[in-house]
C-alpha cells in the first residue's frame, strides 16, 4: 500500500461567490497538484470538493495522511457523520445535512475505495508548507470559476 501525503483547500470570494479548491498530492519525490473551480458555491462546498477531488486522483488503495484546515471537513468525517447517517442524514436538529451529496460521495469514497486514512487538522494560513501550496491552488480555482484562467490540462 502506498503511503500517500495530501494537503487540501478550499477558496471562495463571497460566500456564496465564486470558489475553488485545491489539493497537493505526495508520494515520496512525486508531487501531483489539482485544482479547480465554480462559479457560484460556498467555501465548505470547495473544501468538501478538494477531499474529494484528491481521493477520486489515487488510482488504488493507499494508506493516506490527510491534511485539512475545515474543521466542517474534520469534524464532519470523524464526529457527526455516523450520527447523520443514522438519522437518514438529518442533523441533531433533525434538520436536513448541508451539502449531503458531497457528503455522501466522499463517505463512499473514503469507506469504500480501500484507503486507509489518517485525518489531520492544521491551522490555515499559518505557515505550513502544505497548506500553504493548497490554498494557492484553490486560489487558482477561483480564477478558473471567474474565467481568469483556463481549466488545467
């Protein structure tokens, strides 16, 4: 199993605006950046996005160390997701859960795609090298979603 090292981040100007995300992928010397945008989303939208994003690009399982800097990302994943399934994705509140099928695709990505996941939280824009080149990609994003710049190839 690979041991795979993965920064992620999510950007938005307005929010909702336009967003992007961002994800930095490592394997040893291997370095792959992806990124990309929308023209109209939130930021825990693009945050949620970049995960997915980044566990969709490994082409097998992998033993992953996952950086994020979304609380919403972290706590979702390793707290409130069992109960929401639970209550047939309801909140405590019984309201119905924001952004549930980006939730719903990145539970099955991460319960059923084999990885074996280590979450890890770091603070964001506090000068990790990692988080730092992920919030620059998702700044990339948004400049995609306004048309600033072309998709990447």
């Amino acid at each position: 199993m690979n041991d795979i090292v993965i920064y992620t981040d999510g950007a938005c100007k307005g929010n909702p605006g336009p967003g992007g995300w961002g994800a930095v992928l490592r394997s040893g010397s291997t370095e792959k950046e992806l990124y990309g945008g929308e023209p109209q989303t939130t930021n825990n939208r693009m945050e949620l996005l970049a995960v997915i994003r980044a566990l969709e690009a490994l082409k097998r399982p992998c033993a992953v160390t996952l950086h994020v800097d979304s609380q919403y990302v972290l706590k979702g994943m390793t707290e409130w997701l069992p109960g929401w399934k639970a209550k047939g994705w309801r909140t405590s509140t019984k309201q119905p859960v924001k952004n549930v099928e980006l939730w719903q695709e990145l539970d099955a990505l991460v319960n059923g795609a084999g990885h074996k996941i280590q979450w890890r939280w770091v603070r964001g824009h506090n000068g990790d090298a990692g988080n730092e080149h992920a919030d620059r990609l998702a700044n990339l994003g948004v400049e995609v979603a306004m048309g600033r710049r072309p998709p990447p190839a």
